[in-house]
C-alpha cells in the first residue's frame, strides 16, 4: 500500500527554477498543481517520486507527503507523529535522520523540531519492533522532512536523501562551484537541447560542460547516483528501480551532432573538469583546450556560449573585474557572431561593462544571492549594422 498510494509530491528547487522544474516534471507525464518560487508541486505514488529522482535535472529534492495537521506546541507534534505506522514505511535497520523547517512562535531552535519528531519516530518503532534505529544528521538511510508554518504542520518523507545536486560525478570542485541543478537550470534557460555546439569558456571544474552533456546524450541525472532516500522505506521496489535505469539506459545517445567546448586558462581547472567529465561518463564527446576565453576558436555555424565569470561580493568588484567583462563583450561581438551568448552574474555593475544591449533578463538566484542569466542575440552579418551599444544599461 505504501508504494502505490497517492499522495502530494513537492519538488523543490533553487529560486528562479521552478518554471524550468514544471516544465520537466509535466515532460514526465504528471500533472503540476501548482508552482511556486521554491517547489513545484504534483500527485502520484511513491514509484513516481523514484522516477522523478531518477530524471529530474533541476530539482534539489522530491518530497512525499505523508501526513498534515494542526499544532501549536511541540508536544503536539510529538503525539501525532508517534501515532504514525513509521514500523510500515521504514526498512527495518535503516540509518534515520530527521530535517526541518520552522517559523512558529512556540519554536526559538529549529534543532527542537528535529529532535521531538525523531524521538516519536524512534519510540513508534521501539514499541514495536523492540530495537531502534540508528539516527544522526547524515543523510545516508530514510530521511523525514517536518515543514512547520504558524499552527501548520506537513510531514514528509524525503525520497531523494542527499539532495539531488550530489550527481556523483563531481570529484573536484575546485572554488566556488555552481550547483550541479543551477548549471543544469541556465542550460535549459539558455535553451539547449543537444543541438548545435556549445562553447563554456572559463569552465572552472566543468559543471556547466557536464551538465550540457548529460542533457545532449540525454543521461538521467540520477543514474549515476547509488544511493536514495527512497530505497530505505519498507518494501523498496528493487526491480522496479532497476527497470526505471534500464529504460534510461536504452533512451541515452552515443553521440552528438555539434562540438561541446570546456575551456578554461588555468590548468587545475582543465584538470578538474576533465576528472569530472570522465566520472559522468561523458568525457568522450567534450573537448578540452588549455586558453584565454578571448583566444577561443569558435567553430562556424550556430551554437550557444555560456560563461560563468566571478562577480564579486564586495564594493570595487566592478572597478577590479570590469575589464573582464568589457573583453568579454569584444569576444561576444568579433568572434561569436551567429551564436546566443550567455553570462550568468549576479553583479548588475558588471553587466553594464559588457557593452551590449541583452534581449533577456532571466532570474535567477546562487544561494542567496540574486543573479541574472544575461541573453545576447549574437547575429551574424557586419557589428557595424547590427550591433546595438548600451553601455548604460542596468539590470532590475
């Protein structure tokens, strides 16, 4: 009953995502019931929260909702909780870790939440298996959301464990590092599918450069992923999971039609991003090049060249980076002519240094900060006739 029940399921993502988020789950075939800044939200049985985890590229984590109610002290959430059948949804033996998010007035530690619904889950199953689960903060057994808002209470069950930015495949970082779901969310912004070629100059440890790769082989995000939440819960569908893989196995691609670039001036960085790359699977189909991003050779046709260029965080960034992004402007106009350029900044003092007028502003956000993925329409033909300077522009 467990696995085939329906029930709300939350997938939640960075801000700004969630568009691209309805987008792939509707491509899954579920119905979206609602969108919002952070989550997007459906219906189904927990074997559609495996398929989720399984090809969701710009999810952070997929939430199974098993219970709601009201509540205003955390004895309360104790009582109900204990009064949860948890001996028939986790797997006997199974490492337990509790998460949470609380704004109510009767919570001044969040940790409070954490603790009194980990202590009714753990006596339920003491009363009546007799043992208790281990439990602790790392995400490696089931995993047990508690979302608590004023008097409101939701309870989860975690189906992703570690969020689904943890690929697998990324070895070394290097500083910094964009979030494999953020990449993977500006690819589809940018509108890659696979077709034409994409040039990532200043690749850094490669995320950007994987993650076009997967989509253009059409490689499940999750495949490479050895662990969930969901295969701690009582009666895991083992063979259903494994023919899940096996069908995105068939549905991957050997090749693809255009040139992927990853180049970056820095050794370590190619370094890192080709160790990555090969963990992913996809290093065969990338080509690497040791060089300035103003020196890169762009192959003729049509394409797309996203860059990541640091933006600062402290006053004088702009006075300090701002002939980056003034040659980053030059490269865009005398040697991409064709493409649809693309930076991803969150410095709008930068963004004026480039020198052209952006056809799209599109939001986004790196952690907390808030970014714009900036569209250039690159057209082919004299820069004299078809380029329009701004340098005064300025984002939202």
């Amino acid at each position: 009953m467990l696995w085939t029940a329906r029930s709300r399921i939350l997938a939640t993502c960075a801000k700004g995502v969630a568009p691209y988020l309805k987008n792939e789950i509707a491509s899954l075939g579920l119905h979206v019931r609602l969108e919002t800044p952070t989550f997007v939200e459906t219906e189904g049985a927990l074997l559609d929260a495996m398929r989720m985890n399984l090809h969701l590229r710009t999810a952070q984590r997929v939430l199974y909702s098993m219970d709601s109610f009201s509540a205003s002290h955390p004895d309360d959430l104790y009582a109900r909780m204990k009064r949860h059948p948890w001996e028939d949804v986790l797997a006997e033996g199974s490492p337990l870790s509790l998460t949470s998010f609380a704004d109510t007035p009767s919570i001044r530690d969040g940790r409070y939440v954490n603790q009194r619904a980990k202590d009714a889950i753990v006596d339920r199953i003491r009363d009546r298996r007799k043992s208790r689960p281990d439990s602790g903060p790392e995400r490696v057994g089931a995993v047990v959301h508690v979302h608590w808002s004023g008097r409101n209470i939701s309870v989860y069950l975690d189906t992703s464990g570690e969020p689904l930015y943890r690929r697998g495949y990324r070895r070394i970082p290097l500083e910094a590092p964009l979030q494999e779901t953020l990449a993977a969310a500006i690819l589809l912004a940018a509108g890659w599918t696979g077709q034409g070629n994409l040039l990532n100059p200043m690749c850094g440890s490669g995320t950007i450069a994987v993650e076009s790769a997967l989509i253009a082989l059409n490689i499940a995000p999750g495949f490479l992923r050895k662990n969930f939440g969901f295969m701690h819960l009582r009666g895991f569908r083992r063979e259903a999971w494994e023919n899940l893989r096996e069908d995105a196995g068939r549905r991957r691609k050997t090749e693809v039609e255009g040139l992927i670039l990853a180049s970056d001036v820095r050794r370590e960085a190619l370094e890192a991003a080709r160790l990555n790359a090969r963990t992913a699977g996809v290093e065969a189909i990338l080509t690497f090049r040791q060089e300035d991003f103003a020196d890169t050779a762009v192959p003729k046709g049509q394409g797309v060249v996203v860059l990541n260029p640091p933006y600062g965080e402290r006053m004088g960034a702009a006075t300090e980076l701002g002939p980056l992004y003034r040659t980053i402007g030059d490269f865009f106009k005398q040697r991409c002519r064709g493409y649809r350029g693309y930076i991803f900044t969150g410095n709008p003092n930068l963004a004026k240094e480039v020198g052209l007028r952006t056809k799209r502003k599109i939001p986004f956000f790196n952690g907390d900060i808030p970014c714009r993925l900036l569209e250039y329409e690159l057209y082919a033909g004299s820069r004299k006739s078809k380029y329009t300077e701004a340098k005064g522009e300025h984002l939202p």
